[in-house]
C-alpha cells in the first residue's frame, strides 16, 4: 500500500550562524534565567517555534498567440526553470512569552537589512529536507542568497488576557533552488 503524504514529514532548521553573535549575546542571559529551560542558545530557542512552511512550487503563465482564423493557441514560456518560482518561503513562528522570538526576529531582519552593501544574505545552509515515512531524507531543498523580506505584524489586544496559541510570520526572499533528490 502507497502512504499518503503528511504535513510535517520535513526537517527545517535555521542555521547555527544564522543569528549574528551580537545578537545571540544580547539574549543569552535572559535563555539562562527562564527557570526549568534547557535551551541556552538563542538560534535552538528560535528553531523550537518553528510551526510550520510554505515554499510555493513552480508556475507560469502560457504564452498566447493567435492564428490567421483567429484561434488561440497556447506554448510553454521560454523563461529557464529558475525563473519559474515564485522565490519566496514564509516560516510561520509560534509566538512565545513576552513575544521575545518576534522581537530577536526583528532584530535578525535588522542585522542583515544593515549589510544591504556588503552580503545582505542569510548564512547559506538554509534548506528543507523531505522525510519517508521511515524518517529517511527522501530529498534536500537548499535555498541560496536568501533574505528576510518581511515580519509578518504584531496582533495584541487588551481586551484578550488569556494565554493562547499565537504565531507570527517571517518571509524569505532566495535567489536560487538546488533540489537534490537522495534516491538509494
């Protein structure tokens, strides 16, 4: 029997250098003072509220002509494969207390905004890995010469004190989507 496919059957982590030492120091102490954490660097803090990806897949729009009786007819653009996505990946972030991973990503979007003129660039390592349902890397998606292009807003409330599930969003921007299919 064929497994159907399931949502969170993929493995997305930022990388270790993907927040800059300035910042990673800046929160250390407040990571070592939540009692009971056994998290203590900022990056794994951040990974844990990783909640879920959206990487739209390729797309075009047919080129259209049409012929002396006045029937349209459709081809395939010329444009390389590349050009066919969308380039862009959304994290959706789950929001922890005192939105402290909100304001570290926006803190993150400022450090790399910053180097527009030097390598405005996330670390490279950034990808998504497909797992089987044996937990087995079926395929690898890197993303190269990516950017923080947007954080999604910030939604409070006085008039909502209960403590709820909140997520956020951080758009990407990449350049280039290497797709390597791991077949063995």
């Amino acid at each position: 029997m064929i497994l159907s496919a399931r949502n969170n059957q993929f493995k997305f982590e930022f990388p270790r250098n993907f927040i800059p030492k300035e910042i990673s120091d800046k929160y250390k102490p407040y990571l070592n003072r939540m009692p009971g954490s056994m998290i203590k660097e900022p990056i794994d803090y951040f990974n844990y509220g990783i909640q879920s990806m959206n990487l739209p897949g390729p797309s075009f729009d047919p080129v259209s002509q049409n012929d002396f009786p006045g029937n349209t007819r459709r081809f395939r653009t010329s444009l390389p494969k590349q050009e066919l996505y969308d380039k862009s990946l959304t994290i959706t972030m789950q929001a922890f207390d005192g939105w402290v991973n909100y304001w570290m990503a926006v803190e993150v979007f400022d450090y790399y905004y910053k180097l527009s003129g030097k390598h405005p660039f996330v670390p490279e390592g950034v990808g998504v890995q497909m797992l089987d349902a044996d937990g087995t890397v079926f395929d690898t998606i890197q993303l190269k010469d990516m950017f923080i292009s947007n954080i999604g807003a910030l939604d409070l409330n006085f008039s909502s004190n209960t403590i709820e599930f909140q997520t956020f969003d951080i758009e990407f921007s990449y350049n280039v989507l290497d797709v390597v299919v791991n077949v063995a």
